[in-house]
C-alpha cells in the first residue's frame, strides 16, 4: 500500500505578480496605441479590455496616464483627433469620446501651480 500523498501549499508572491501584472498592462496599452495610429480600433480595444481584466485579477490600479486614454462608458482606447476630442477650458481638461459621446473632465490644478511658481 502507498502512503497517502500530501499536497505542499504553494505560496503566492504578491509582489511580484503585481509588479509583473503592471508591466503587462503597460505593454498592452503600447500595443493598444500603435494599433490604434495603424486604424484598428477594434484590436486596440481588445488590448485595453486584457489590460483591464489583468489589472482587477491582480489588484492593480491603472496608472492616471493609461485611465485618461480610456472612455469611461465604453471603454474605448481614446486618440485625440481620431475618436476623442480635447478641449482645455479653466482648470480643466476635458476629453469626449467620439464614439459613444461621454464626456471626461479632468483637473490639471498641479500643472498650474508649477507655472505660476516659475
């Protein structure tokens, strides 16, 4: 008769499934971009939807550069003049998805206070 077998619990590197899981998406936002400039919309926001499924399996929050290339309704990879629109108006930016019409604004306070310190 064989000994009964046992498994070993394998631990987990957070960390460093983090780190790599930043790395990918950063990559695939890159593809996202140079697909996007080529005009394939739709294999660019294939390549966002990984990046965002990759960032909530391993809890990792989208860098603010990466989210303001992303519509927030229809989660479109956004290139200015292609399928968004760009407009800086006060103390804002705001950013509006041709595709499906929502609207972004985004505060650019720091940007302001650096200007008038210089």
């Amino acid at each position: 008769m064989e000994p009964p077998s046992f498994r070993v619990a394998v631990r987990r590197k957070k960390g460093q499934e983090r780190r790599i899981a930043g790395e990918r998406i950063e990559a695939l936002f890159r593809l996202a971009e140079q697909e996007a400039l080529r005009g394939n919309a739709a294999r660019a926001d294939r390549y966002v939807e990984l990046g965002r499924k990759i960032g909530m399996r391993y809890n990792v929050h989208l860098p603010s550069e990466l989210k303001r290339r992303v519509c927030k309704e229809c989660h479109a990879f956004l290139v200015p003049s292609k399928n968004a629109r760009v407009r800086v108006g006060g103390s804002k930016v705001v950013t509006t998805c041709l595709r499906c019409g929502a609207v972004m604004r985004f505060p650019y306070l720091r940007e302001q206070k650096a200007r008038r310190r210089q």
